[in-house]
C-alpha cells in the first residue's frame, strides 16, 4: 500500500515535471519566433516596453511620444520596427503636432531611424530628414546596442514613412509608415489593411 502510493507520487511528480518541460521549451519556441535576428538582444534596452509603448500621447497637447523598435521581433530577419517592415504598420499623425521619437535598437546589428518621404524609399540612402531634425544621429552609420532620441513638428501633412537610414536597409523593408494627415484628431500606431 505505501509502496504503491510513494510510487503514485512520484509519478505524479514525473508527469508535472514534464508538463513544466513542455511549458519551457514552447516559451522557449515563441521566444525564437521574437529569437533567430534577435541573437544576442541586449534585452535590458527594451526591458518593460510593451507594444501600449509604441505610441503614448506626450505631456504637453498636441504632442505624441513614439517608441520604435529594430528588430523587436524576427520580422523581416530583424530588419522591422516594432514587428513590422516594408510599411505593413503605420503611425498617423495630425498635422501640426510635435512628435517626440525614441529609437531602440537592442541588436548587435546596426540600425537607425529617419523620417523620409515614401518616395526616397528606393534610394539606397537618404542624407536628410523630410522634417528638420527628425532622424538619430548619424543615421548613415547607424547605431547597435543602443538608444537615440529626436524631435520634430510634423508641420507638413503628407505620406511619410519611419525608415532605417542604414545604407540599403530602407530597399530591404526595413520602414513603417508615417502619415501626417490633414483630418485626424488623434495620433495613431496600427497595421495597415
Ligand atoms: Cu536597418
């Protein structure tokens, strides 16, 4: 009777140990879905961001703050802001509000961030911004393990797009879309339809 019940528990404890196991190694398996470009991610440069970060509307009125992203997911072999490439997201700004950008970058791959008109994103680099002072700084050489931050009045409505300035990355998918728009009352981040 004893026997048989110690053997029970330990059966027991068998069948959680491997259900535990199991959990792992499926948060394990959708962490490589983030994983793969995401080799050697210096996570604490994203530490407790989550995708309610991507846009928060700023202090002041008419300012927004934007978190974006490279390689936050294996999108597009890391070449994505906040998951997404090739402008398959997009932020939409009223036109005339100030707009405060934090770029992240927590791969050891070179990155940056600057806003372009969607025209210039097939050139295989862009020297200036579309808007004073919206681009990292030296956005040519782009910038691993890192984080940069830039203002810009988002003065002039228009297709833009939020495109990484690295030297063919742009051509490789690696922008999301940035709207001014002329009508909209609040500024929004979502995939495009
Ligand atoms: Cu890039």
């Amino acid at each position: 009777m004893m026997k048989q019940s110690i053997f029970a528990g330990a059966t027991a404890l068998a069948l959680v140990a491997g259900a535990v196991a199991q959990d792992a190694a499926k948060a394990a398996e959708a962490h490589g879905a983030h994983g793969a470009a995401g080799a050697g991610l210096k996570k604490e440069l994203i530490a407790g961001l989550t995708e309610k970060d991507f846009l928060k509307l700023g202090d002041k009125p008419k300012t927004v703050k934007l978190n974006v992203v490279a390689v936050w997911t294996a999108e597009n072999y890391g070449m994505n802001f906040n998951g997404y490439a090739k402008g398959a997201a997009s932020y939409v700004i009223p036109e005339g509000w100030t707009v405060e950008v934090t770029y992240i970058n927590p791969s050891p791959i070179p990155h940056s961030l600057i806003v372009v008109e969607k025209g210039d994103l097939k050139k295989l680099q862009v020297q200036q911004p579309a808007f004073k002072g919206a681009a990292v700084p030296d956005h040519l050489k782009g910038l691993a393990y890192g984080k940069a931050t830039f203002t810009f009045v988002a003065d002039e409505a228009g297709e833009y797009a939020l495109a990484c300035g690295f030297p063919s990355h742009a051509l490789n998918g690696h922008w999301i879309g940035l709207e001014v728009s002329a009508t909209a009352k609040e500024p929004s981040f979502a995939p495009v339809k």
